[in-house]
C-alpha cells in the first residue's frame, strides 16, 4: 500500500482530482523534503499545487503538506 500512495506520478490513476503529478528538483521518489507539483480538476476548474512530502516512514506512513498560490492549502497523511 506505500508504494501506491508514495508514487505520486501514478495518483492521477486512482485520485479523482488529480490530473497528473511530476516530481521536482530532479527528484524521483519520495523522501522527506522532496518536492512535487501538482495539476488537479474538479468539476471544470483546473489548479496547480506545489507539495512537499513530510514523512516518508517506508512501509507504514506517507504524507505531503499541499500548497496553492504559495499558501498552505491542506496536509495529506496516510498511515498504512
């Protein structure tokens, strides 16, 4: 299961709002300070976000603070 949450690039396969999301900095998977951005949609309204992974405790924890416009906008957590 934390390897379905944590590859974020595959969200958009299985999260209704995301439309896709790429890594940042050259990065490629997830550890603590890595950096994502992502493209959403709902209901015909399209928003960028740039999130940065908070915990990355292989194989039980994944979570990311999302930020829109540069404001925090929620934090994402997933204990497995």
């Amino acid at each position: 299961m934390y390897d379905l949450v944590s590859d974020v690039p595959e969200m958009a396969t299985w999260a209704a709002e995301v439309a896709r999301n790429k890594w940042l900095d050259g990065l490629a998977g997830p550890a603590v300070g890595a950096r994502f951005r992502g493209v959403n949609r709902h209901r015909g309204r399209v928003w960028t976000t740039v999130c940065t992974v908070t915990a990355a405790d292989r194989p039980s924890r994944f979570e990311f603070l999302v930020r829109v416009a540069g404001l925090p906008s929620a934090k994402w957590r997933y204990h497995i």
